[in-house]
C-alpha cells in the first residue's frame, strides 16, 4: 500500500511515523515547498517525488494535512489524478468539506483530535468508505462517526471552538495577572480545581497557541463562517485575541 502525503507539516510528519508497518510505503514532493519543509522530508521515511500530481496518481490513500486556507485549491489541483482514498485532514468547516467531496472522486472526512504527537490521539472519520480505514486502528486509534461527508468536520469544528476560546481565554488572564504580580498565586488558586501540574500544561498550551496563532486564527474564522447563526460571542473575541 502506498500513502501519500500533500503538505508535510507535523500531522504528516508524526503520521509517516506512527504507520510503521512493511506492508506501507510512503511519498510526497518537496514541490514550491520550504526550505524547513524540505530538511523535514530529507530526515523522514518518505520516499520523494517530482509532482504532487505524481504522488496523488501513485496513492492509494491520499492525505491532505496542509492548512485550512489550501484544503480546497489542494483539492481541485490533485484530487481529480487520485485513485483510491483522498483523506482529508485539515481544520476547515463541513461547507469547504462539501466543495472539496465535488473536486474528488472518494473523499474520507477525517479530524484528528488530540495533538497528534501526543500518546493518545484519536482519528475520527466520516463518509462512505470511511470504514476501509478502520486498519489504521492498528497504529492510531481510529473512529468511524458516520457515512456523512461533513460530520468529522462538524465534530473537529465544535471542539476547536472550545479549546482554542478556552487558550485565548487563557493567554488574557495570565497576562492581567502578570501585569498585577501576581501569577504565581493565579496558577496556584487554579491548580486547587484543575490538578497540580495545571501552571506547566497552560504555559505549553499558551506558548503552542502563540506560536501558531495564525493558523489557529484561521480555524477559528472557519467556525464563525460555518456557525453563522449561532450566537458566537465568545469564538469572534478569541478571534480578535489571536489576530492581534
């Protein structure tokens, strides 16, 4: 079986190295790609083609992990020359998830929850031939939410505007209690409810939210576009805090 990657940025990268398996190859292309991007490929198990239309015409399941704003030009650039499987992976609404499933033939929706160089993240699949995938079980825990094109979006969607409101959220209280001099004793007040090793995970999570932050902006304009007539108060606020 033959894996290929469009983008390699962490999701492909941790994935190339969770699948480990001798039955499964795994390409991508160093096309119009960084020089970072590049040295990433070089040190990885993945073999290196011309094209990524020569890596979507050799895949027998395609995967798209680049980022929310590419997901659909990626779509209808190779997803026309891939035969079997094209799974999406990026944060983007059900509605770019609708567009993209026109621009490819056998789309599986896909949102992997939990950050994917953790010990327990979770793929969480959606459409009809989600179930061939189920093998991956093998190396990630894999869930198959539906037949539905649009529901793992949906699902990646709705937690997404929990965590990343919650990290803005976050990012604010602690610099108002650094301004007062007193963050220390914020940390310790939070960790009586929220566990003792609450100071260290909230400055990795604000510390991986900045230095993010406009890929994170991007998802989060995404859940505002798609949930329109929802009452989106406090997702257009976290919005504005990490467009800053």
């Amino acid at each position: 079986m033959i894996i290929g990657f469009i983008g390699f940025g962490k999701v492909a990268q941790n994935l190339a190295g969770i699948i480990e398996s001798d039955d499964i190859n795994f390409i991508t292309s160093a096309e119009s790609r960084s020089p970072e991007t590049v040295e990433n490929i070089k040190n990885s198990n993945v073999e290196v083609l011309d094209t990524f239309r020569q890596v979507a015409s050799r895949s027998d399941i395609l995967i798209s992990a680049t980022s929310p704003k590419n997901a659909l030009d990626a779509a209808r650039k190779y997803g026309k020359y891939a035969k079997g499987i094209y799974l999406d992976l990026n944060n983007i609404s059900p509605d770019t998830t609708s567009e993209i499933n026109k621009a490819v033939g056998n789309l599986v929706d896909g949102a992997i929850i939990g950050k994917i160089d953790s010990d327990n993240p979770t793929l969480y699949l959606s459409g009809r031939s989600a179930s061939e995938l189920l093998f991956l079980n093998e190396f990630i825990q894999t869930k198959v939410i539906s037949d539905e094109i649009g529901d793992a979006s949906r699902l990646k969607l709705l937690r997404s505007a929990y965590t990343k409101t919650l990290s803005a959220l976050l990012i604010e209280s602690v610099e108002i209690a650094r301004s007062n001099a007193l963050e220390e004793e914020f940390f310790e007040t939070l960790a009586l409810s929220e566990g003792e090793n609450f100071k260290e995970k909230s400055l990795s999570r604000i510390e991986n939210t900045l230095n993010s932050s406009k890929r994170k902006s991007e998802e989060l304009e995404e859940i505002i576009d798609y949930f329109d007539e929802n009452d989106l108060t406090m997702v257009k606020a976290a919005l504005k805090k990490l467009s800053r």
